[in-house]
C-alpha cells in the first residue's frame, strides 16, 4: 500500500509515521506537512532516511498539487491527522482555523476521491482515515467535583470507567455542540467526510480522541509548557482555579489506536479513543511539579508556589471524558500505559531532550526550514 499521512511532522503525526514506517516495511508512507510552527522534522529524525518514507512539504488547502500527489504516488490509504488544533489560538484567529481545518480537509477528500474514481478498481481497498477531536461534542457536567485525587490507578477494565467525575460522558452516538472556533472547525470536517461516504460512496472512517501527551509535543500544550516553566522555575499560569477535566491518553497509544482502526475499522464507523483518564488542571499541575522536582532533584514541592492563576479562557469547556468502549469490545484495544508510567516518560523525555526543546521555543526550526525550502 502506499499511504499518505497529512500533518505527519506534528506531534501525533510524527508517532503514527514512525509506527507505520516501522512496522511496515511492505508500505510506502508518504508524510506531506506545511511545516507551520507546529510540524517539525527533527520529530522524524530516527526514520528519516528509511527506504519506504518520503516526506513532501505541501499546503493540505492546494488542491492542485495534492491531486498531483494523489496520482503520482498512486495513493491507496490516506490517514489525515493535518489540522489546527490550539484552541487559544482559535480564538485569536478563526480564520486559519477555517481554512486548514475544513478547507483543507474538503481539498484532500476531493483530491482522493477523484483519484480513486479514475482507476479502474474504484474504491476497492481503499480508505480515507480523518482523525478529530472529542471537542466536537461540547462540554459535560462536572456532577462529581470531588473526583479521586492522584496517584491512582487509571487502566480500564472491561470498558468500565474508574475515576470519573460525573456519570456521563461522550459516545459515538453524542450530539456535536462545539463550543470554539477549533472544535467548531474540526466538526465541520467531520461532516465533510461522513458526507464523502453518503454522498460518493467513499469508505471513510472517522475517530474522536481525547487529550493526548507524550514526547514531541509543540511546547504550547500545557504538559510540555509547564515541564520546561517548571524546569526554568518560570510562572505556570493556570485557567480560572484549574478545576477542569480532561481525559489524557498517551500518544503512542492513539498511534496504535490508529494503525487498529485503518486496518480493522469498519468503513463509515465512528469510533472514540480515550483513556479512561480523568484529571483537573490543578492535578496535573501539581503531579507534573512533584516528578519534575524528583527527577531535577530538588526538594519535593519546591515549585509548587510557581502556580498562578489568571483568567479563564473564553466559553473554556469544564469537563471531557470519552468512552471507549466500542473501540475495546469491537477491534480489542485500550490503553497500555498508566497514567503513572506514561507522565513518567513523558516528564524524562522531555528533561533528556531539552535541545530539541529549547531549538522548538527559539523558533529557530521554522527559520531553518524556510531557508532550506526557498529556492525548491
């Protein structure tokens, strides 16, 4: 198969190539990324040169040169993971949240579809992976503000939550109701592709995933933000009084989620992939402060008075917490790590990696690649 994975220099993007290019040495990945500030090379570095990896620096939004792609990789599988996805930054700027999100997905699907309905096969054995957000659904209550303070064991069991601070969380059959230009972007191309299969017939597959963390992440994400603040001793300003939920997942685990279901998901199926991991802001503040003093070895807590809190982000949703249930009882995957392990790994990944870190947080990166791509 060849397989094009849009976004794949970005931070879940970069683990579903490496995967990929790994374990199937049968296919050709090819990684194509705009390289904004959020996609970056060095994430990729260990594969790189791989004899079945081909990375093109293309815009998902020119349809014209992703058609060209379409045909002259003769492109079976498409993974689309190429998306803004920094709240904030929505709401600074909506626009570019249009275009990327659903623009680009619209050029994409357009570009496969008119690919695979030139061949003689058709759609036969192939299929158009979007990956979304569990943002689209909106906001739950928080019934059970009290929750269970960390540490804890988080592993599902059977497809029962543990933890949880309400009784009600987010399927596959939940109404859309997002509540940001972000989520209300990501919904749209939601849309778009279940429209593609209703309207062309073009087998598409939709997930819905929860927070992810984990090595490469663009340090404006709060669990990398905080790590580098925390190591620098630099204020951790937290939303309203952190008492948000979200659900975390690690992202090896949404990559493994992912290779699941393009291989074994059933075509214009939803599926939602989550942690059954619930944690407050404050928490994972607090957890992220106590491992990185730990591990620098300071004194337990000593950077706890770096907490400050400011003001609420606007229409900020209070609680997400996504069942899986369906994806576990049909396909057989959940989570491999604890929580525990995975900010563990996490925190020493990016402690061990401060170079990769500090050439992310100067910017130097993206002035490194406009140069390299200037005369191309």
């Amino acid at each position: 198969m060849n397989i094009l994975i849009t976004g794949g220099a970005g931070f879940i993007g970069s683990h579903v190539v490496r995967l990929f290019v790994n374990k199937y040495p049968q296919y050709k990945i090819i990684n194509v990324d705009k390289l904004t500030y959020a996609g970056n090379l060095a994430n990729l570095r260990d594969i790189e040169s791989a004899p079945n990896y081909k990375f093109v620096r293309a815009d998902i939004c020119d349809f014209d040169t992703i058609y060209s792609l379409f045909q002259t990789e003769q492109i079976d599988g498409v993974i689309h993971l190429a998306a803004e996805s920094h709240v904030d930054r929505s709401i600074k700027d909506p626009f570019t949240f249009a275009r990327t999100n659903v623009m680009g997905t619209l050029s994409v699907l357009q570009a496969a579809k008119l690919y695979w309905e030139s061949l003689p096969e058709g759609f036969e054995g192939k299929r158009f992976y979007h990956i979304s957000t569990d943002e689209v659904y909106g906001a739950l209550e928080l019934t059970n503000p009290e929750g269970v303070k960390p540490p804890f064991t988080t592993k599902a069991s059977s497809g029962e939550h543990h933890l949880a601070y309400g009784t009600d969380f987010f399927y596959e059959t939940t109404k859309y109701n997002p509540h940001s230009p972000y989520s209300a972007s990501k919904a749209s191309s939601d849309h778009f592709v279940r429209a593609f299969h209703d309207t062309y017939g073009m087998p598409t597959i939709v997930t819905n995933c929860s927070n992810n963390y984990g090595p490469y992440q663009f340090p404006e994400k709060l669990i990398p933000l905080f790590i580098n603040n925390i190591r620098h001793r630099k204020p951790l300003p937290v939303y309203g009084k952190g008492e948000n939920v979200r659900d975390w997942l690690y992202v090896e685990d949404h990559a493994r989620a992912i290779d699941l279901i393009f291989h074994q998901g059933k075509v214009a199926e939803t599926y939602n992939i989550g942690g059954f991991n619930e944690w407050k802001n404050i928490d994972i503040v607090r957890v992220l402060i106590l491992t990185v003093d730990r591990l620098l070895s300071r004194a337990e807590g000593e950077d706890l008075d770096l907490i400050t809190y400011v003001t609420d982000r606007a229409g900020h949703d209070m609680r997400y917490a996504i069942d899986s249930t369906k994806l576990q009882r049909e396909l057989g995957w959940e989570p491999s790590l604890q929580f525990e392990q995975g900010i563990e790994k996490t925190v020493r990944w990016y402690l061990d990696n401060q170079e990769w870190l500090d050439n992310v947080t100067s910017g130097d990166y993206q002035l490194y690649y406009e140069k390299m791509y200037a005369n191309r």
